[in-house]
C-alpha cells in the first residue's frame, strides 16, 4: 500500500513537472517576442521617436501582465497539487509536509518569485520608455 501511494504521489509529480514545461515555455516565449524590436518589427535598435517608446512601453506592460500570470499559474498548479497529493491527515502523522510536496512547493515559489521580479522590472522599463516619450514630445 505505501508503495502505491508513493507511485501514484511520483506518478502525480510527473504530470505537473510535464506541464510546468509549457508554462517555462509561454514565460520564455513572452520574454524573448519583442524586447529590443521597433514597432516595425526591424533589427534591434534604441527608440528614436516617442511614438517608439510609446510601442516600447505597451510592449513592456504587455510582458508585466504576462509574467504575473505565470505567477498565478504556479500559484494554481501549486494548490492543486498540494490538495491531490497530500491526503487528509498525513501532514499531522509526519508532521511535516511529505517531501515530494517540499520539492514542489519550492520549486513553484522559486519560480513564482522570478516571475514577480520580472513584471515589477517590466513596469518599470514601461514607465520610463512612457517618460521619454513624453520627454520627447515636450510634455
């Protein structure tokens, strides 16, 4: 019987660990779509007009929203797997949370964290490309 669970908890672990790589992917694919790209969609160059650093900006906000959703997406993917992997009374027989929901509960936070730093950085790459912009236009 101990063994079962310990499969099913294995078994479990994999799945999330599975589709946390489409999550890292969306994170990476967002971080990696337009930073450094004019609003054309040309090589990377530093914005010479505001309305460049007005696409700049939107594009930076856009990235903010994205990484906080990842961050919720961890946050989700961690309760749930709290709640499926960890039975009804086995925290109080080990007195502790079972190591595989340690593993995955830091690894969740970790990334949740990483996240979080991201969208704060890219409001603040978004209000200064907005405070050139109106810099540039006489504002």
């Amino acid at each position: 019987m101990k063994q079962a669970w310990k499969a099913a908890a294995v078994a479990g672990g994999l799945a999330v660990f599975i589709t946390t790589g489409g999550v890292a992917a969306r994170a990476a694919q967002a971080a990696s779509s337009t930073v450094g790209q004019t609003p054309d969609n040309l090589e990377q160059s530093v914005p010479q007009m505001p309305e460049e650093h007005f696409a700049r900006a939107a594009k930076y906000r856009e990235k903010a929203v994205a990484y906080r959703r990842e961050a919720d997406d961890h946050r989700k993917m961690l309760a749930d797997y709290k709640a499926r992997q960890t039975p009804p009374g086995l925290e109080t027989k080990l007195g502790q949370e079972p190591p595989w929901v340690k593993k995955m509960r830091k690894h969740c936070e970790s990334y949740i964290t990483a996240a979080e730093k991201m969208a704060v950085e890219a409001e603040q790459f978004a209000e200064f490309h907005r405070m050139r912009g109106e810099e540039m236009r006489g504002k």
